[in-house]
C-alpha cells in the first residue's frame, strides 16, 4: 500500500510552490526506490474532471452557481469520489506516493466558514480515504492576500472588500487548527510555517515522509 499526502492551506498559502519543490525533492530521495516506493502521482482538488470543471468554474465566475447553498458541497463530494477511484486508490494500490493539493479538510475549512453544517459536511466526506499526512501551511491572512492580490481579485472572494477577505480567511484559519487539534478525518498533521522558505519546508516535509515511510517497513516486518 502506498503513501496518501495531501497539501492544505488558506489561499496565499503557498500550497503549489510547495507541493512542487516536494515532489522535485521526493523524485531525487530515496523514497521512490525499494524497498519503499514505486513511483510518485500528483492531483489537485478541484480536479479538472467533470465535476470538479464545473466547480471550477462556478469559482471563477464563469458560470453561475444556483441559489442551493449545498450546491458546491455536493460537486465538491462528486469530485472527489471521481478522484478517489481513478486517482487515489488504484495508485495507492499500486504502492505509490499520492500527493494532493487540497483534498477533504479545503472543503471543511471553506464552507463551513461560508456557514454550511460543518457535521453535513463531514458525513458527507467520512466514507473516502483519509490522508496519511496532511501538511498545513500556516500562514498570516494579511500576508497571504498581499501574495496573491491580482489572482484573489479573480475568484469569488473579489466581491468581499478587503476586511472582509481578512476575516473569511482568518475563519478558514482557524477551521482548519480545529482539525488538527481534533485530529480530524487523517492519521497525521504537520504544521509548517509558511513565511519560512520553501527549502526549509520541503526538509521537514521529507523527514516526515521518511519518518511514516520507516515505521511502515518495520510493521511488515514484525
């Protein structure tokens, strides 16, 4: 069996920067090699499947969401099973390392702050594979806008004023520190601060991965 990451954090967070360092640094490691890893698959949630385009899509502006606030939950969960069997498993199965940007706790997180039940939304996700590790970058909401301030100006948080932006992700925030605390739909949480750079990131990430890849050896061998 393989090895489920998945990358979460408030938008500014730097998820992408990082996941790609991580994966750079996972392909040159010793990770992918036996006896651990056969190979390594990347994905992002929203995906661009069938579902996740039109969520994509509604995020953007490019289409028009319903006025069903459980809209966005139900092609979010579409989205995911899609990923869940064409993605996640057969390449778990597989024996390889899975990394996602954002995966169950981004739609926990967001929509819970945008008022769904936070309990619906759990029910509706506590049937997929949990993540092995979830790496969650903590950064300053302020200073996450100030990164991404022409692309945030695109999405749908381009209607909120900027106070508004500031207290809707701090909110995120702050859901997505209730799931660690509460150890929440995964095996592991590690916390990175995201001002540091990512060189920095990416080294503990890998001791982490190298850590869990380590202790999964030695329960196949007792």
């Amino acid at each position: 069996m393989g090895l489920f990451i998945t990358i979460e954090g408030i938008d500014g967070s730097g998820k992408t920067t990082f996941a790609k360092a991580l994966i750079d640094a996972i392909k040159k490691s010793e990770l992918v090699k036996s006896p651990y890893y056969t190979g390594i698959v990347f994905g992002r949630e929203p995906s661009d499947g069938f579902y996740g385009s039109r969520v994509r899509n509604i995020l953007s502006g490019n289409i028009k969401a319903t006025s069903w606030p459980w809209e966005k939950a139900l092609l979010f969960a579409l989205d995911r099973a899609e990923d869940v069997d064409i993605l996640i498993k057969p390449n778990l199965a597989k024996n390889k390392i899975v990394i996602l940007d954002r995966y169950i706790h981004s739609q926990l997180a967001y929509q819970a702050a945008e008022g769904l039940d936070l309990n619906i939304l759990i029910s509706l996700n506590k049937e997929f594979p949990q993540p092995d590790i979830v790496f969650f970058l903590d950064i300053d909401p302020t200073s996450a806008l100030e990164r991404v301030k022409d692309r945030i100006n695109k999405t749908y948080l381009g209607k909120l004023t900027i106070f508004e932006r500031i207290d809707f992700l701090s909110e995120v925030s702050n859901n997505y520190k209730k799931f660690i605390e509460k150890r929440l739909l995964a095996k592991h949480f590690v916390i990175l601060d995201a001002s540091n750079p990512v060189n920095i990131l990416v080294n503990e990430a890998i001791k982490m991965i190298r850590k869990m890849a380590n202790e999964i050896l030695k329960s196949k061998e007792t």
